[in-house]
C-alpha cells in the first residue's frame, strides 16, 4: 500500500482529525475491491480504537466514463445500449459495495458520476465532498502502457486535494509447473 501526499496538497486538514469521510473510488475491477476492503478495514480499526467517536464513512463512487462510452458506441453503433450497459454495470458495482459495507457495519453512501476521464472525476468528488483521504485500487500496468493510455490512480495521486491510498493488485501467482514424459 502506498500513501502519496503532494506538495500543493498538504498533510490531512484538521477537519478530519475526528470522523473521516473516505472516497473511495470504485470500478469493480479486483484492484478496486481490494481498495474497498482496505477502507473497510480501516474504519473497523479507527471504530474499534475510538469508541463512542463520531463515526467515519465511506463514499462510494463509481464513474460512467462518458469518453469510453462515446467511443465504444461509436464503434460498435449503438450508443443508446452502450451507455445504459454502464449505467446497469455502475448501478450493480454500487450495490455491491453498500451491501458489503452494510455486512460490516461501516456507514458509508454511494455516487454515480457521468464525466469523462475517471481521474477527473475522483478529484473533484473528493474536492466536493470534504474527503480527508481518497482509496483507489491499481491495477499494475506497465510503464510504456501507462504513458500510451494513463492511469486513474496516477492521476489521483497527483491532483487529488487530499491524501490518496494506492492499493496495488497483487497478481495471483500461477501454481509452479508439473514435469511431464513425452
């Protein structure tokens, strides 16, 4: 895990030395349910350690990538299907993610968001929101494919107006290979 502070940005602001309100950017990719349990995790162990403090909470957002759609659409030709198969898939990530926070017992609400880039869009919820922390998952990618297309939580971690948890996704070793006789 990695926690990135920028210069421009500062420490945590003092409004959340009591309940923190965490955004938590969310895709339904592993990267990002990792990123969801590590929140989760978090509030369990700021709850446990602060008994009868208020309460901290969880934002869930989950972006319709108007760009991709538009895209995808343009493709494929059928833009109307395109984008309301995103808005199902955000509606279905976002479900999931309360349920697993309501099991938990963690207070948290949920935000769908239509904009462009995803990078974009965190930051200014996290800006709008009075986030003290953003928890967003990565996925790993390359160097050179990373410069080619971006990455979301590299984005984040540069822009964003309050501190940013990176969870990497941590690729499933593959089982070692078994010796066979031709």
């Amino acid at each position: 895990y990695a926690l990135h502070y920028s210069a421009t940005r500062g420490r945590p602001k003092a409004s959340c030395r009591g309940a923190m309100k965490i955004l938590i950017a969310t895709d339904g990719s592993e990267s990002s349910t990792l990123a969801l349990e590590r929140a989760i995790g978090l509030v369990e162990r700021r709850q446990t350690a602060a008994e009868g403090v208020a309460r901290d909470s969880l934002v869930l957002l989950a972006v319709v990538d108007e760009y991709v759609t538009l895209t995808l659409s343009l493709v494929a030709g059928i833009a109307e299907a395109s984008n309301q198969q995103a808005n199902d898939r955000c509606d279905e990530i976002l479900r999931s993610a309360l349920l697993r926070c309501r099991e938990k017992n963690v207070h948290a609400r949920a935000i769908k968001k239509h904009f462009g880039p995803a990078g974009e869009a965190i930051c200014e919820t996290a800006q709008q929101e009075g986030a003290c922390l953003v928890v967003v998952g990565r996925r790993g990618i390359s160097a050179p494919a990373e410069v080619l297309v971006g990455s979301t939580s590299s984005y984040v971690s540069r822009f964003s107006p309050c501190p940013v948890l990176v969870v990497a996704h941590q690729p499933t070793p593959s089982p070692p290979p078994t010796s066979s006789t031709c």
